[in-house]
C-alpha cells in the first residue's frame, strides 16, 4: 500500500517537474509587443515549429490584425504554445520550410532579430498572399530543413 503512494507521488512528481521543464524551455520562444487595439482580419489552425517545440494537428492560431501578426496556442495549450508577435514592417520575410517528415510551415522571419517561429500548416498557399499583402516579402519555394535549429543560424 506504502509503495503504491510513494509510487504515484514519485510519477506526479516527475510529470510536474517534466512540464516545468518544458515550459522553461519553450519560454525563450514567447515575443510580444505593444501593439494598438486592432480587429481580428483572418486566422489560420496549425501547429507551430519553433526550439524545443513542434506541435501538430491544431493546437495554434496564426491570426492576422491590421496591425501585424500573432501565433498562439488553442485555450488548451496555451500553457505550452508561446504567444509570439510582430508588426508586419518587422517582419524580414515569410518563407516556406519543411521537416523531413512534416507539413510545410510558413516560416516568419524578423528584421535583425533572432526571435523566429515558423507557423505549420496544410493551408501555406492560403497564408503567404495575406502576408503579401501586407506588404511582407515573401518566398514561395519550400526549403528543406533537417532539423528545427537550422531556422535560428
């Protein structure tokens, strides 16, 4: 009975330490700025590929605001998914990059600036001619990537 508790506090343990962990390193990722009150124009379902972190299925938003762009996780990830925005006029370029083994993702890149976050979807030809539009430049050929640290040299 003992080992049984002191079993399911040690898996408790581990798991809390686990997403402590993991939210520390996900942390890094987050960008936000001060931005003016703007309305919701489009958004997209997705994932997001960034250090430490690629998420599929539909667990972020890439939403589009007069003002520039935000990508964020779902109520339910949120915890996870780093909130990550810009001004259009921040960003250098969108590009397209691909994993080995993974959708296409749209690849946002800012103006002498590290901080990057490339956005997946299954909707990339949808995406980049609302950055575009914009004004943002974009770059229509997929670029092969072998692993998610190669978007940050």
């Amino acid at each position: 009975m003992w080992l049984e508790i002191a079993l399911v506090i040690l898996l408790l343990a581990l798991c809390v330490s686990g997403i402590f962990m993991w939210t520390r390193l996900v942390a890094p990722n987050k960008r936000t700025i001060e931005r003016p009150e703007g309305e919701l124009e489009q958004f997209f379902w997705g994932g997001v590929m960034c250090r430490h972190l690629i998420t599929s299925g539909t667990l972020a938003r890439l939403e589009f605001f007069d003002w520039g762009v935000r990508v964020r996780g779902i109520p339910i990830s949120r915890w996870i998914v780093p909130t990550w925005e810009a001004r259009y006029d921040e960003l250098a370029i969108a590009e397209l990059v691909a994993l080995p083994q993974s959708r296409i993702a749209v690849w946002l890149r800012l103006r002498g600036e590290p901080a990057t976050i490339a956005f997946l979807s299954d909707r990339t030809s949808q995406i980049l001619p609302v950055l575009a539009e914009h004004g943002v430049p974009v770059n229509r050929s997929v670029t092969k990537i072998r692993r998610v640290e190669e978007l940050y040299q």
